[in-house]
C-alpha cells in the first residue's frame, strides 16, 4: 500500500470511528426513548468508556438523561443507588465539554436538571417520614448540592435554598449528627432567615446558641446570640442566656453590669428586677466558707433592696419579692441585736449605747413585719400552693415567729406558730 493509500484509508477509519460513536449515542437515546432503560444504560457506558468521548457534550447529556431515568424507576434504583448522583456527576461533566452553549438542556428547558433536585428532594421527604433520618440527610444534602450548582450556574435567582436546608439540619439532628446539624442551621442564621414556609425559625438559633454553649464555644455561642436577638430582639431568651454565661464565669462584676444592661432593655420585667436584687443581696452577705463580706456590701445591699421594691412596682403581688425585701431589714435588725453583745461594762454610755442597739433591732423588725404580711396576703388565702409558694409562706410565718419572740409578744408568736404549723394541711 502506497503512502497516499494508506493515509486515505486512515482516515476513512477516523470518520467510520465518529459515525460509529454518533451512532452509538443516538442508540442509547432509542433505546431510552422506548424506555429501554437497562439496555440505554448499557449502550451510553460503552461510549464514555471510551477515552475520546469523554469530550462529548451530547454523551454525557445522554448519560445524564438515562441516568435520570434509572433513579426515577424503584426497581432499578435500588440495582443501581447512586444513579441520581451519577446523573448530577453527567450534567457537571456536560456543562464542562459542551461547546453548543447547552443547547440540549436549553432545548429541554433545564427539564433535566429539575429532575435531580426533585428527585433528591422527593426520596429525602419519603425517608424522613419514615424515619430513616440518615438517608433523608443524604438526599436532602444531594438537593442542596443540586441547587447550589443551578445557583453557580446562575439557573436560578434563588441563594439559599431554605427548606431542604432546614431539613438537612434536622435530619441530621435527628441522626445524632448534632455538628452536622450545626452546619445547615448555621446557613440558615447565617442568612438571617427568620421563617420558612410561614414558620418562625427562632429554634434554630436557640438550638445554635445551646450546642455552641454546651460545647465551650463562646465565639459561636456571641455569634448566634447576636443573630438571634438582631432577628427576634423581644425575646428574653438572648439575654437569659447572656446573664447565665455571665453568672458561669464568676465576675459578679460582669454579672451585675449585664443586668443593668437587661434590666434596661426590658424595664417591664419583674423577673429580671427580682434575680438582679436577689443575686446582688446573696453576694453582698455571703459569708459562706470562711469569705468575707466585700467591702462594698452596704451599697450593694441598697441596691438589691431598690430592685427588689422595683420588682414589687411592676408585680405587687410577687411574693418571693416581698420575702427578701423582708429578710433584708430582719437581717440588719438581727445583726443590730448582735452588736448589744459587743457593748461591754455598765457605764451610763454603755447602757445608752446597748439601748440604741435594741431600739434599731426593733425599727428595722418593724419595718420587715408588712413585707411578711404581704406574703401572708398574697398566699395565705390562695388555696392549693405550688411546693416553692408553701416554702415562701413558712418562711415568712418562720421569720414573724422569730421577730414576735424578741418583741415579747406571746399571743403574737402563738398565732404565726400555728399559721406555720397548718401551711401544708390547708395548701
């Protein structure tokens, strides 16, 4: 054979070869047309098995189309599970190799890439109504990676897709993929999506704050607390928790200066005004384990009282409030009564001092008596009493006990006595 003989007859071979792979390729699309879809499978394989067609556009749109076709048949689905995936992988490849401008899937009108994301969407909503939180996961995560290649591709306007986001996260939660879960619910906060479908998302960032808190995290836990309250500012969650990661670190400093902050953006709030008086009057007498008042507990006393009665402003009938207010002034008057023993001899001006003593015991008594009674009033009458309101009211009558017995006032005395004595009888 001559030179020129057999460089025709090459090329002869080389155009053969073409109209073969186009043949091959219009086959696999009969045979999926007459839904032929094991033998299409068969036929579009053998061509992308072949090297140099991994560069045709309409082998892999082929592929993606037969692949489709696979994941939406049950039967042979579940031969061949990853075919949705292998479909996503074809259309990836088609939209690298395609040199027609996508015309194929212009011409179908993005039909199959719809497919995918339906598909994917579709099998994760059956699975996770059926429980298999997992494999809902994996379907809901195959949407999403769907959805994020139409965005990139600029398919769609759409940036986030929210609800297979969200059921992403909750499939994972569900699965005890609490990190997992973290990273879709995150994608949503981090979108400052406030609700879905009509549905308030607050949980999300609750849930967010909680696992970030749990886990030590606190540039997460500040991060999604921050969200948290730029989307939902009313509610007393952020700054609960705020105060509790304050309260955790032990800076009574931070602690107090973080209820100034609460008590102020949520003035109305008897609670707030109530646990601000209440921890501040603890760390003010706290002499437990050999501490040592601090040194400001005076002021921090006064301060504590003034919350209290601010908490009594907006709530009159609070009566755990009424208590400590009680306690405060019984407390001064039983640290009064102690101070008499530090007064020693009997001259005139020990006498007159020790007096003095007693006469501001007996003030400061007098001025817990109506707090007890307010407690008295607000619970005495009330019928059935939750176990803390019972504690509430023994305490009161116990400390009326207490201050009748200095005053030497027997009937007094007897009658609180017997008001304590019958508290869980008629609560």
């Amino acid at each position: 054979m001559n030179v020129i003989t057999r460089a025709l007859f090459t090329g002869l071979l080389a155009i053969s070869g073409l109209g073969l792979n186009a043949q091959s390729v219009d086959k696999a699309k009969e045979l999926l047309k007459g839904n032929k879809i094991p033998e299409a499978k068969a036929e579009i394989d053998k061509v992308l098995a072949v090297e140099k067609n991994q560069k045709n556009g309409e082998a892999w749109f082929t592929k993606l189309k037969v692949y489709n076709a696979i994941a939406a048949n049950e039967q042979l689905r579940a031969q061949y599970p990853d075919a949705r995936m292998q479909a996503f992988e074809a259309l990836k490849k088609y939209t690298e190799v395609d040199d027609k401008k996508l015309l194929l899937l212009q011409m179908e009108a993005y039909k199959p890439v719809n497919e995918i994301y339906q598909g994917f969407f579709q099998i994760g909503a059956n699975e996770y109504n059926a429980g298999k939180y997992a494999d809902a996961l994996g379907n809901f995560s195959g949407a999403l990676m769907t959805s994020e290649f139409m965005n990139a591709k600029g398919w769609t306007t759409l940036k986030i897709d929210t609800t297979s986001t969200l059921y992403a996260g909750i499939s994972a939660e569900k699965a005890g993929k609490k990190d997992t879960a973290a990273i879709y619910y995150g994608k949503l906060a981090d979108a400052k999506i406030a609700s879905i479908n009509g549905s308030n998302m607050i949980d999300i960032y609750k849930w967010l704050v909680d696992h970030y808190n749990q886990k030590k995290d606190a540039a997460n836990t500040a991060k999604y607390l921050a969200l948290g309250k730029a989307q939902y500012p009313e509610d007393l969650f952020w700054m609960t928790t705020e105060l509790d990661n304050a309260r955790e670190s032990g800076n009574k400093d931070s602690l107090f200066a973080k209820y100034e902050e609460v008590v102020k953006q949520f003035p109305k709030n008897h609670l707030f005004w109530f646990n601000y008086g209440l921890e501040t009057y603890q760390y003010a007498t706290d002499t437990t384990s050999g501490k040592k008042a601090p040194a400001n507990a005076a002021e921090l006393t006064q301060r504590a009282e003034a919350s209290l009665l601010k908490c009594l402003e907006i709530q009159p009938d609070y009566p755990q409030a009424a208590l400590v207010v009680g306690q405060i002034h019984y407390n001064a008057g039983v640290e009064l009564q102690g101070q008499t023993k530090t007064v020693k001899g009997s001259k005139p001006e020990d006498i007159k001092k020790r007096a003095e003593f007693r006469v501001a015991a007996q003030k400061k008594f007098d001025e817990a008596i109506p707090y007890f009674e307010k407690v008295e009033q607000d619970l005495g009458a009330k019928g059935k009493l939750k176990m803390d309101e019972k504690n509430t009211l023994k305490d009161a009558y116990d400390l009326l006990i207490n201050i009748y017995q200095a005053k030497n006032l027997k009937d007094k005395e007897d009658t609180y006595t017997t008001k304590f004595n019958n508290v869980d009888k008629e609560h």
